[in-house]
C-alpha cells in the first residue's frame, strides 16, 4: 500500500476496481495511476521472488509486471529464492535436506544441489524477460537481464555447536556494478549464491540477498513476494501499514509463522538500514506488485521507515513545549486558542516532531470513530524549521494514527493553509460531511474551509 503521491488530490474510483473497457472509465483509471508513475520513475527496487512462485507457475506473469514498471522509468533488481528447487534437487538424488534452528545446512552434496537449483532458475528468468511476442504484454520489452557475482558471502560458520558448512551471509554489495547495469536500462538479477574472496561459493537466503542490496543500493523500496498475504495483527487482522516499532513488536511477541516472521525481520533490516518502505506481498495473487504499487489500499503489508525517529506521540512532559510552539500562531489567529489544562487532558492526541529534545512540530488527532473520520488539528511547526518536510512528515504520522485506529477519512479545518492541504490529497468538503458533533462546534465566524482526504 503506497499513499497516493501528493498531488493525486484523491485516487478516483475507478482505479479501485479493473480498468473497464467503457472508454471514459479506462482514461481515468489510466489519469489515476499517473502520479504514481512520475513519483516512481527512476526509483530503485529490489524486488525479492522467492522459489515458490517459480515452482507455481507464476514467473511469467510477474515478469510482465516487471518489465512494465522497467518500461516506466523504475530501476528494478530482481532477487530470486530457490528453496523449493533445492529441495526438489535433494531428493532427486535421495538427499535429506538438513536443518538446524530453522536455517539450511549447507554440505557440499546441498551446495551442488543449490547451485544446479539457481542456474536452472536463472535460466528460466532470462529466458522469461526475453518474450517479445506480438499481442502480449511484452511485445516490444527487449529487456535485458544482467547478472553477476555482485554478492560477497561469508559462512555462517558453527552455531551452537552446529556447523552451517556452506550456508552463508550477506559481507558486501557491489553496487558500483548493479548501478551501471541498470543505468544502462538492464534489470539486475541476484542469485541466492555469493562468492568469498577465497573463492568458494555459499548458499544464502533471497531474504538476505534482497534487503542487502536495498540498503546497499539506497533503495527506495524492498518489496518481498511472500506466502502469506501480509503480516496479521494478534487478531489475524492483514495489517496495511506499519511503522518499525509495531514490526518490532510484532516479532518479540511471536506469534507469526516461521516464514513471515523471517521476511518481516529483513524487512525491518532494510527499513533500519535506510530504505523507506519494505513491502510484504502475496506471491499468489496475480499482479500483487501492480497492485501494491499503484492502488491506494495495496494488497499487502507496508512497513514504513520512521523516518524521522524524531515524530513520535507526545507524552506529559511535551505540554510546554507544544504550548510554546502553538501560542503566537494563536495570537495571530492562524490557530484556535486552546488553554494549558485543555493541551493537558488532550496530549495523547497529539504527535509532535522534536529536533535534538526541542519540539519543533505538532499536530493532534481527535477520531469519531462512528463517523469513521477524523481531525486533524492544531497543525504548526515552529517558523525557523518550515519547509523541511516536517509538516508532511507529521501528516504522514497522524494519517498512520488514523487508519490504525480504522479511520478511512481524515479532515481538517483551516482559514490560511488551504493549499497546503490540497497539494497533499485533501479536497475541499462542506460542513455537512463533518460528523454531527463536530458540526455542532463549527464556528461560522471563523468561516474555516473544510477539507476532506480518504486514507
Ligand atoms: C503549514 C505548516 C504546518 C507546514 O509545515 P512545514 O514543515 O513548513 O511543511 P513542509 O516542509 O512539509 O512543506 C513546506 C511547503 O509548504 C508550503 N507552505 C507553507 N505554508 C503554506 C500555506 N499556508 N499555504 C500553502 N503552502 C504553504 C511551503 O511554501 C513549502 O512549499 P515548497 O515545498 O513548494 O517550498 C507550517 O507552515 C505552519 O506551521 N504554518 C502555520 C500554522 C498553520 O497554518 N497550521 C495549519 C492550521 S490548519
């Protein structure tokens, strides 16, 4: 799930569902999907396939889908898995696939199974982007795949006790030749395979391969094909967007699969070391990367990067400092006056962006649940830090509060600041879409513009 770029006031309906064949309905979903297509163009991804979509029989459809983003300006590199190919070559040869604390051990009987595995699957893969069939999806591509020992792999070595052999990890990226190759216009394909300097090979997981080379490239997303259909919440509720501290938490409870749990914990490792969004998708569903990218409510989960480790909710000790951020706005009537005892009583409501402990930003959130909305109030940063993206940056956190709290709209009222709303997908809206108790508080001297946005 990707929040519609700024700009894109809101995502039309249209693309929510197919493109229809009516002519009218096909050029808005095509309008809709622009904005996604200019804030994606010449973004890294790195896009994790694991073995198991190959085994399905999905390798060509997401190929399509892959060639497509290729073809709008997006740098893809593509990271294969081979887990169940491995395990297909095993017991081929009457082999026991061997596992200890949930990792392969790698003998030289594996490793040869391993690397017969991903030429075989590199093979396939090439070969997948080299269709250019008249009347399909790839016509005209001419895609070129470029693959290399870009992966320096070291061995796990023993862990308790048990020595992993030939299974290793991720030491180092040459990004220097990922970069060129898809500068050239070549999509990057990885092998879960990496070479040492003492020139073995070691068998390693697409998951480290994948989140290695987001965070080695600066990659702006890490998007992971998974099993599941996204990361649940303890109620097994799909999870649409989280931040670092609920993947965190997530993984200390516990409670999810083997599998997701490994691909979230990359995730997290891709989104610590700098990659803004790591997405966990379904490998099932056709076109999920399509529609993860460019449909506003996504299919899977999206763990964002706090970006700013500085936006955080405010706690008791945060009332001066919002008080003293808040009062000249106030007293030059940008902001309604609010009293201490009221910021008090209501500071849990608000996130507040802080630079080296000063507060330098703050917005509050106050949900009517029944409504399914919610407003945004009391938005200010402190004039010596405006335009550095901080106010976005709180917009994006209160939005996050608000679909977590299951709102799907998010309002607010303002007298000055109507463009900056509308440059980031509010639309302007009517008193009478407020819910009825904020309707009842309206002050009609003020004549605040009501701006609405879907989340
Ligand atoms: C509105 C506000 C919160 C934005 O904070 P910020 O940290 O400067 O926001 P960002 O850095 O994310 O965005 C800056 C952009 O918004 C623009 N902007 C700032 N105030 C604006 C306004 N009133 N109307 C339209 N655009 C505005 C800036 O020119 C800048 O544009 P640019 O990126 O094209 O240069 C801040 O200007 C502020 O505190 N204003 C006074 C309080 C206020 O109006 N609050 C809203 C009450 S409803």
């Amino acid at each position: 799930m990707e929040p519609a770029p700024t700009a894109a006031a809101s995502v039309p309906a249209a693309v929510s569902g197919t493109a229809s064949s009516e002519p009218g309905q096909f050029v808005a979903w095509l309008r809709a999907v622009a904005p996604y297509i200019h804030a994606f163009r010449g973004r890294t991804f790195v896009v994790g396939v694991p073995g198991e979509l190959v085994e399905a029989g999905r390798l060509n459809a997401l190929v399509q889908d892959l060639s497509l983003l290729q073809a709008l300006g997006m740098r893809i590199i593509v990271v294969h898995g081979s887990r169940p190919q491995v395990n297909a070559q095993l017991q081929l040869r009457g082999l026991q696939s061997l596992y200890a604390d949930g990792r392969r051990i790698t003998d030289p009987a594996a490793l040869e199974c391993a690397k017969e595995a991903s030429g075989e699957l590199r093979l396939d893969i090439e070969a997948a982007f080299s269709q250019g069939l008249p009347n399909t999806p790839m016509a005209h591509a001419s895609i070129r795949v470029v693959s290399g020992n870009f992966v320096v792999a070291r061995p796990v070595g023993i862990l308790g006790g048990v020595d992993y052999q030939h299974t290793g990890v991720v030491r180092k990226i040459d990004t220097s030749m990922i970069d060129l190759a898809v500068d050239a216009g070549a999509i990057v394909l990885l092998s879960p395979l990496g070479y040492s300097p003492t020139g073995e090979a070691f068998n390693l997981s697409m998951e480290d391969v994948a989140s290695s080379t987001a965070v080695a490239l600066g990659a702006d997303k890490l998007v992971l094909l998974a099993d599941s259909a996204g990361v649940p919440d303890a109620q097994g509720r799909m999870l649409a967007e989280i931040s670092e501290a609920t993947a965190q938490s997530l993984l200390s409870a516990g409670g999810l699969p083997e599998a997701l749990a490994f691909q979230l914990r990359h995730a997290l490792r891709a989104c610590q070391g700098g990659v803004p969004r790591a997405h966990i998708i379904p490998q099932g569903l056709d076109g999920s990367v399509l529609l993860e990218l460019f449909r506003h409510e996504g299919v899977g989960t999206m763990l964002v990067k706090e970006t700013l480790q500085a936006v955080r909710e405010a706690a008791n000790d945060d009332v001066g400092g919002i008080l003293a951020l808040i009062r000249p706005l106030e007293e030059d009537g940008t902001l309604v006056r609010r009293d201490r005892s009221l910021i008090e009583r209501e500071v849990g409501n608000f996130t507040v962006v802080e630079h080296d402990g000063v507060i330098f930003g703050c917005a509050a959130l106050y949900p009517f649940p029944a409504d399914g909305i919610g407003e945004m109030a009391c938005l200010a940063v402190n004039p010596s830090a405006q335009g550095k993206g901080d106010g976005e940056m709180i917009l994006q956190r209160i939005e996050q509060r608000a679909r977590a709290a299951g709102l799907k709209q998010l309002f607010v009222l303002t007298t000055r600041t109507m463009h900056w709303f509308l440059k980031r997908g509010f639309v302007e809206g009517s008193v009478d879409q407020l819910p009825q108790a904020r309707q009842n508080l309206y002050n009609w001297q003020r004549r605040s513009r009501v701006l609405v946005k879907d989340l």
